[in-house]
C-alpha cells in the first residue's frame, strides 16, 4: 500500500503561513515575470479562472474579486517544501519525495486498519509544524493513489482510502477521472485513447491489455496494470540523464554581457543541480531567444552546443564553456527575452556501472577545478540562501532578472525579510 501526500494549493499555503489574514480569501500566485497563475486558491478556481491563465486577460477579474495576487517566492516555497518532507520522513522513514508539493509514503508495513488514523495524524502532524494543509490518498499502487489523492482534495476530511477496488465508491471515482489526467497518461496520448473509446480511468482499467501493449507499448501497460490493483513501480528510476535551466527575462536585452550575465546564473544553478545528483555532465547546450509573441520585431532562437573536454559539475568551468558557445552564436541587433542552457549525458557517480576515471583536458592551462571549492559553495547556499555566492561574470547586469513586482518577503531564507511580530497595547 502506498499513500500519496500532497500539498493543497502548495504555493497559495506558503503565502498564507505569514499571511493569516488571507485564510479563505481569493490568492494567485504567478509565473516568471507575472505571466500567468501557476497556483490558485478555491476561491480563485470557483471564480473559474483555470491554471495558466494569463493575468493580463484576467486582471479585471482580479480587481473586481479583490483577489490577491503574489509573484512567485521560490526561496521560501522551497524552504516550505524542505520542511513539509522532513516532517513527512519524521514521522514515516520510508517516504520519497516526488515533486516540490508531493511525496509518497510506502505503507506495506503498516496494517490497513491503521491507515485511516495514520492519515489523520499525519495531516495535522504537518499543519502544526509547517502550516501547509496536505490532502492523503492511499491504495494498493502509487497510480491508484494519485487517484486517491484526487478524491481527498474534495473531501472535507483531505483523506480518501481506496482499498477496494470493487466497491461502488471506487469504481465511481474511476470512472469520473479523465483518462488524461491518470498519472503516466497526460494529454498528448488521451486523445489517441479517447478516439479507442477510453474516456476515463476505468475504461483504462477494463481495456484489453494486449491491444493496450501493441499501441502504446509496455509503459502504458503498467499504467493500466496499476489500475488493476498491481504494484508495478518497485523497480529503481532511470538515472536522470539531462537538467534544464531557463527563464524569461523582466525586460528584453540587446547587450551581449545581459545575456551572458542570464546563462551564468543558469549554469551556476545547473551546475548546483548537478552535484546533488553526485553527476557530472559530459555535455553543454547554451541557447537564447527574442519574445515570439512580438510578431513586429525580428525573430531569433540560437542555440550552441559541445561535448565538454571532460566529464564536470563545477560551475566555473561550465561557466567558461557557456560564455564560449554563447560568443560563438550570439546575433547583435535582436532584442533576447529568454536564455537557458542544457547540462546532457550525465554521468551518475554513485552508479556501479559508471565511469569513474577519465582523461582531464590536458592542454587546458588551468588546472582541474576544485570539487572541494564546489562543496564549500553549496554548502553556504545551504545556510544562507540561493545567490549568497554567484560567479562574477552574474554580476555583470542585472537587466535580464526577472519581473516580481508582487513578491513577497523571502521569511524563512533572509535575515533582513524576517517577519516582525509586533505586541498589541
């Protein structure tokens, strides 16, 4: 038995652990640059505004409701989800963290009868040591509880047991969920299912599963056979292979430095992704773009890549590749609004298979970079926050930052954003 935790509204709660006075009232947090809602309270969805809404198209709507309207903090919502998972592995070891807002809990030890209790506990566990409201689904498969976990989101007690599958309340549920909205479907491969006659979860469940494995192959033949009761995700994870970076910018640049001061802030994330993976990457991508939805200026999208001399996490030596391909590929005259880079080919080093000794670039005149320096600078982001150290060469403008004209205070990750909390008379 598996039991999903997931945190309601993840971005919209963070807002409200220092915000009380925003409790049951309408909250929007929004994308990079203020695009659009990446995160919505119920009272936002009941006013019928959908994820991903752009808030220029919305932003009457907005006033007219009085509706709250944040630029997203990812300093504290990072630090709220550090919280929420080290609560979560306090108080059950066995737990996996799946995405910033979602974990899953491995429940075989724990008796069914317990588990009701279980996810009660929990629930208010979190609430009064973190202050995030976490909805709990638990079911025989990680598949089936995303579908639990659908259902404790509209449940006024935020959890929702689907033991039997055979009942009457579960086979409803199945058949209510879309079939694109079952985890390891998503909307590219529902229409195709849909056009089969597969509209929802239990028409998934009952279809034939030799024709489901000759058109889709086995992946979704192990959706559908979570469907049906049996656990088909005990084998480890491909190793992640690729990490992405990128962002758009506030205003767009035209200077070469504003662009390369954008990748070196991405490589220096990329390359802090990378070490805690214990990876090196064996290949770089730099690319950049001008706003496509500006159809009366010229259009641009470059992109450079290289197979790295040798296999690197440190960021300064990224850093030296990146500001090469990007002088290499860099058009003047157009006007960039996005930047990113992409580190491939990764090399896991705590894989028993990967290559451990390789040849170091021996005409390089540098020497090779430090892993040493690299752990004292992650360890520093660790304790004082993300950008307390950056290459110089992020310095160099400041003009690609993205725009957060409605950001709040960074409470938990800033000493000078600390909340103050101020006696009455």
């Amino acid at each position: 038995m598996y039991a999903l935790c997931d945190c309601n509204n993840f971005f919209v709660s963070c807002e409200r652990i220092f915000r009380p006075d925003l409790h049951d009232k309408p909250v929007v947090v929004l994308s990079c640059n203020d695009g659009c809602a990446v995160a919505r309270s119920n009272e936002v969805k009941a006013l019928g505004v959908p994820m991903g809404a752009p808030y220029f198209k919305y932003k009457a709507l907005f006033q007219q409701h009085q509706v709250q309207c944040f630029s997203s903090n990812f300093s504290l919502y990072g630090d709220i989800s550090k919280r929420v998972m080290a609560t979560l592995q306090t108080c059950w070891p066995e737990t996996t963290m799946y995405s910033v807002d979602e974990a899953f809990l491995d429940l075989r030890r724990l008796p069914a009868s317990d588990h009701a209790d279980f996810a009660d506990s929990l629930r208010e566990t979190v609430a009064t040591w973190v202050g995030i409201p976490v909805s709990i689904g638990v079911a025989p498969t990680k598949t089936l509880a995303k579908l639990a976990g659908t259902a404790a989101k509209k449940s006024p007690r935020g959890v929702h047991l689907l033991h039997d599958l055979g009942c009457p309340s579960s086979i409803e549920l199945m058949n209510s969920v879309d079939v694109g909205a079952v985890w390891g479907v998503g909307r590219q491969l529902a229409p195709k299912l849909q056009g089969l006659g597969i509209y929802s979860a239990g028409d998934l469940k009952r279809a034939d599963m030799r024709m489901i494995t000759k058109r889709f192959g086995v992946s979704l033949a192990r959706v559908v056979t979570e469907l049906r009761g049996t656990n088909t995700t005990d084998r480890p994870p491909k190793p992640q292979q690729q990490i992405l970076v990128s962002r758009s910018f506030g205003h767009m640049v035209t200077d070469f430095d504003d662009v390369l001061a954008s990748v070196a802030r991405h490589v220096s994330s990329g390359g802090e992704r990378l070490r805690r993976l214990d990876a090196v990457a064996t290949k770089l991508t730099v690319f950049a773009r001008t706003n496509r939805f500006r159809k009366d200026q010229p259009q641009l999208r470059l992109m450079a890549s290289l197979p790295l001399p040798y296999p690197t996490a440190d960021s300064r030596v990224l850093t030296v590749h990146a500001r090469q391909l990007l002088a290499s590929a860099f058009e003047p005259g157009y006007r960039y609004k996005k930047t990113g880079i992409l580190l491939s080919d990764l090399i896991h080093l705590d894989n028993d298979d990967a290559p451990h000794d390789w040849q170091d670039d021996m005409w390089d005149p540098e020497p090779v970079a430090s892993p040493s320096v690299m752990r004292a600078i992650d360890a520093l982001t660790d304790q004082y926050g993300d950008r307390v150290i950056a290459p110089a060469t992020v310095a160099l403008s400041s003009k690609w930052t993205p725009r957060q004209s409605g950001r709040s205070p960074r409470y938990s990750t800033h000493w000078e954003e600390l909340a103050e909390v101020r006696a009455g008379n």
